[in-house]
C-alpha cells in the first residue's frame, strides 16, 4: 500500500475520519514517513468535499483508485510544533483569504 501511494507521487496524504483507520497503524506511519509522504488523519467527513475543491483532488477509497491524476496540489503543508505536541497543518490556498485546517478538523482564517 505504501509503496502504491508512493509511486503516485503523493506527498501529504489526507485520511478521513473512521475511514481507513484501521489501516493507518503505527508500521503503516512508520513506512510513509521513512517514504517521506505526511498524513494528515481524522479529517472530517464534512470537510473533504471544500478539501476535495479547493485542492482539486479525487476522494479515494480503494488503493488500487490511487493514481496521480486524482492527486491536488497545496501551497504548503508543514508540522508545526504546538506546546507539547505537533499539529499538522495544511494551507489551502486558491485565492484570499487563506484557510488553514488542523489535523483535529478545525479550521483558521
């Protein structure tokens, strides 16, 4: 699965809440991290159609669907350290103002 997400060329992988989940295990992280893909999980199902426009990507729900041209790009995707843990935090940028998501859903503008 890794090596899949890999050669599609995807950098930051979205997951949504409860799907997949299961899936995303501590050795899954391991691996597309040493892949250097970041996983933004838990996105809230009511945000992944804006995600989906605003970075023009396809949803996926079956590995063998992930192919490059379902892929969207982003003007920036960073872990930010905050206190004593890290936030996650994509930048969707399509035109001002600018949105940020965190990995726990919430949105700042």
């Amino acid at each position: 699965m890794c090596k899949k997400i890999a050669a599609s060329g995807c950098n930051v992988l979205l997951i949504q809440k409860s799907i997949l989940r299961d899936a995303t295990n501590d050795l899954v992280l391991h691996f597309l991290t040493k892949l250097k893909i970041m996983v933004i999980r838990d996105v809230e199902r009511n945000d992944v159609e804006f995600i989906s426009k605003t970075l023009g990507v396809t949803p996926v729900a079956n590995i063998d669907q992930f192919t490059k041209d379902k892929l969207g790009t982003a003007a920036v995707a960073e872990e930010i350290s905050l206190g004593e843990g890290k936030n996650k935090i994509l930048t969707l940028l399509r035109s001002k103002p600018e949105i940020r998501v965190n990995e726990d859903g919430n949105e700042e503008h």
